[in-house]
C-alpha cells in the first residue's frame, strides 16, 4: 500500500524501559526490551511518513479525543528522574485536520489541543510518558518522520473505533502513508504488589488481549465485557481499540512479539502489518447497529419510574416545558420520597441531582423535579443539549427513612447511603457509587461535599438505603 495505513501497533510504557529512568531494574524487562527494539525496526522498516501516537496519560475528557495542535511537541523524563532524556517531533498539522475532518463525518469529537485549552484546564502540552516510551526506542531506530499525537477519550467503544477508522480514510485521501501505535499496558492488577493491588480477573483480562491481538480478532476484542476491563485496572483497552479501527476493511499479518508482568502489569509488544483490503473485516456498521441494539434494548425494560424521569428530562431540554401530566405509578412504591435522578452518557456520569427527604407531594412530582434539574442545573456540568438526549441512560435511587448512627462498624458502603450533618452544612452520599470502596472513603466525600473538616467534632452521621431502578 503507497499511501494509507500500512502498520499498526501496540506498545507498552513503562519509562523504566529508558536506560537512564530503569538502569539496573531494566533487567527484570529484558523480554519487554528486546519486543521494544523489534517492534521500532519494524515500525521503521515499513517506512510511514507520520506516526498517529495513541497514549491513555495525556489529557483525557469524557466527550472527545484530544489532538495536540503545536506545530511540533516534544517531552522528556524528568518526571522519572531523567530530564535530559529529550525528545522533539514536528506535527503533520495539515493531515491533523483531515483527521479531524473524517473524524466530524462520523460523529467523533476531536478537542484541539490549543493553548487556550491547555490554560483553562492547567493542562501541559508535553508529550507523556505514554506517547515518549514508544518515541523513544523509534527515535533510537532511526526514525525521523512527523508525528500527530493523540489522548484517547472516555468514549464508547463504537466512538473510539471509529476515530481509527476516520484516521485511515484521512491517510488514503490526504495522501499520507501512516503507522498507528496505541501506547497502553494491560491489567495493573496481576498480583499483591500491583498499583492498584490485586484482581483476580487481572490475568483473565490479559489473557484475552493477548489471545485477541495475537490472532488480530478485532470483533472479539470490540466485543470485550466492559466489566472485565474495569475490574482489570487497565489503560490499554481504549487506544487498541483506536488503533483496530485503522485497519477496518483489511486485512492484517499479525506479529506478536512478547508478554510479561515482573511488577504486576501486564506488558504486551505487537504489530498488524496492514494488507489488501478485506470486506468481511469491516466492522464500523456492525458495531454501531450493536450499540443502537443495547440501548434500544436499555428503553424497552425502564422501570416506570426511569421512564418518567426520561420523559420529564427530554421534554424540557426540548421545549423548556415541565411534564405535568403523571402516570400512575405502582401501588408498591412509597406515596413520597427523598429521590436522587442520574443520567448517563457513555457510561460516565453527565448529571445528579436529588433531595434527601420528599420535598413534593407525590413520588412522581419528586422524579420530575429532579430529573428535571439533572439535565439543567448539575453545577459540574454543562446543561443537557437535544443533541445528547438519545445517548443517554437513567436511573432513580428511592431513599429510605436515614437514620442517625453513632457507630459505623456495621455500615456496609455498598448498601448504605450516607449523610453527615453540622449545622447548616449537610453532605449526602449514595451508596454503590464506583471508586468508593470503604466507609472511610465514603465518608469522607461525604464531609468535603458538606465543607465539613475531617477533623470536626459534633457532626451528625446518619445512614440510608436506597432501591435504584433502572
């Protein structure tokens, strides 16, 4: 192939790889090392012009892709102890913008990285460890091409495969010839000692990547079960899904160059030699219908009360209105309530609001009322936009009567809601929320929301449980 996508890749990123961040602790990654050095002579080897450099580690939002703009970046190790590690690349900014022209087409937001955004946001417009690794040990084979550096985006996976797909029509009608590289390690949660300590399904995650990668089995890898990925702790699934989707419609040669975990995170070294072109490796229209099947699905079984709070959400973000005419709601469901109302985009939270103890005369105004200010009036989020409204997903927690605790020993985070009071001040926390794993942690965001010091005597706790419907 002249032009196009001739060559993806997945490297790892550990900077103790860098002779002078690992020094003597590169011999426990000798198997890592030596994939590295094959991996760059063969990234050389097919001779692209640009390198697209997927990294997890730079500036990472919910609702878009983030392309660094600079007419060149650069980065170094001086985070690891190594600042005269230096490394500097110009940007294909034309071809960028192809990217990103393809990328609108099919529906990917792309976030220049601009210096506006790196000032709102106290960004650094560096290359990080992710993109500098991989760099790196192309930089020692040889490599001088030009370089358009990516941060993935906590997109659906439909979203994230389509951004690859809009950078490999970008290189044939730009006329670029193109490797992408998806930086990412797998599972940090192989062992006692891993960063995010121990899961037992870390090895069932990184037993399938590198199953899947190893046999280029893109729909098996899109079709991974994203709790799987959750539980791994991981941060390589999202751009190797970026990168799969450079190769969409073709065939690949792959080359799977080594594995290993020393430190409890799993490394992985590969690469898809990209061939002719393959109709029945194209899976954009299959995976998109799949998502419009799931949450075709998600409308069809909502709970009555999931119903009316989407209902009562999409009428105002349309019309500004306030749904006044109510269902009659199960006869098993409390006459009044305290109601929290959440809506979903992509699997991240786009909104959350509700009232601790029933404010309305009826359990349906309450659902109203709150769904109503979870799409307008979330103060860490932008109002709801039409335009979002088919991708969201909802769901209602039913607060049960709090009741005050001096003790918490038997408080189980999992299930019970909590509530610390001083005065004034007041923070509530629902339970089951992911991250919060302990009491200690729970309540202590419970505390920070209420502007309560953690140190504060004479705080009221009191403990809830909740029924959420879906």
């Amino acid at each position: 192939m002249e032009n196009g996508v001739v060559l993806t890749g997945l490297a790892p990123h550990p900077p103790l790889l860098i002779p002078k961040v690992g020094k003597n602790e590169r011999g426990k990654v000798q198997k890592t090392l030596s994939a590295m050095e094959r991996f760059a002579q063969d990234v050389v080897a097919a001779d692209p012009e640009v390198i697209v450099l997927i990294s997890p580690h730079g500036p990472v939002f919910q609702d878009g892709l983030v392309v660094n703009c600079a007419p060149k970046v650069d980065g170094d190790f001086g985070d690891f102890g190594a600042a005269e590690e230096k490394l500097a690349f110009l940007v294909d900014g034309p071809f960028a913008g192809a990217i990103q022209d393809e990328a609108d087409k099919l529906g990917v937001e792309i976030i220049p990285l601009t210096l506006d955004l790196v000032k709102r946001f106290q960004l650094s417009i560096k290359l990080d460890h992710g993109a500098m690794v991989p760099l790196y040990f192309l930089h020692q084979a040889g490599w001088r091409g030009r370089v358009v550096s990516v941060t993935m985006g906590m997109l659906p996976t439909e979203k994230l495969y389509a951004f690859g797909v809009a950078v490999q029509r970008a290189a044939v009608n730009f006329g670029r010839r193109v490797a992408v590289l998806a930086s990412g390690d797998l599972s940090h949660r192989l062992a006692p000692e891993s960063p995010n300590g121990f899961h037992p399904r870390g090895k069932e995650f990184d037993a399938s990547i590198t199953r899947l990668v190893e046999r280029a089995d893109i729909q098996g890898l899109l079709s991974l079960p994203a709790d799987l990925c959750k539980d791994a702790g991981e941060c390589g699934y999202r751009p190797l899904v970026m990168m799969a989707g450079a190769v969409d419609g073709f065939a690949v040669e792959p080359n799977f160059y080594s594995y290993e975990a020393p430190f409890g995170v799993g490394y992985a070294v590969a690469t898809w030699k990209v061939g002719a072109p393959d109709e029945s490796r194209s899976y954009l229209d299959w995976i998109n219908a799949r998502a419009s099947e799931e949450l075709e699905q998600i409308r069809a079984n909502e709970s009555p009360l999931v119903r009316l709070a989407r209902q009562a959400a999409e009428l105002y973000v349309r019309e500004g209105k306030t749904l006044t005419d109510l269902p009659e709601l199960p006869t098993d469901l409390p006459k009044q309530a305290g109601v929290f109302v959440s809506l979903y985009q992509h699997g991240n939270l786009r909104g959350c609001i509700g009232t601790f103890v029933p404010t309305h005369p009826s359990l349906a105004q309450e659902v109203v009322f709150n769904a109503v200010h979870a799409v307008s009036n979330d103060p860490r989020f932008e109002p709801v936009t039409a335009d979002e409204l088919p991708e969201l997903v909802y769901s209602v927690d039913v607060l049960g009567e709090p009741r005050e605790v001096d003790d918490l020993a038997d408080h189980d985070p999992k299930v019970h809601g909590i509530i610390v009071a001083k005065g004034e001040r007041r923070g509530l926390l629902l339970p089951d929320l992911e991250g919060i794993e302990t009491t200690e942690q729970q309540l202590e965001i419970a505390k920070r929301k209420a502007g309560i010091g953690p140190d504060e005597d004479g705080v009221n706790i009191a403990e809830f449980e909740v029924t959420r419907y879906r």
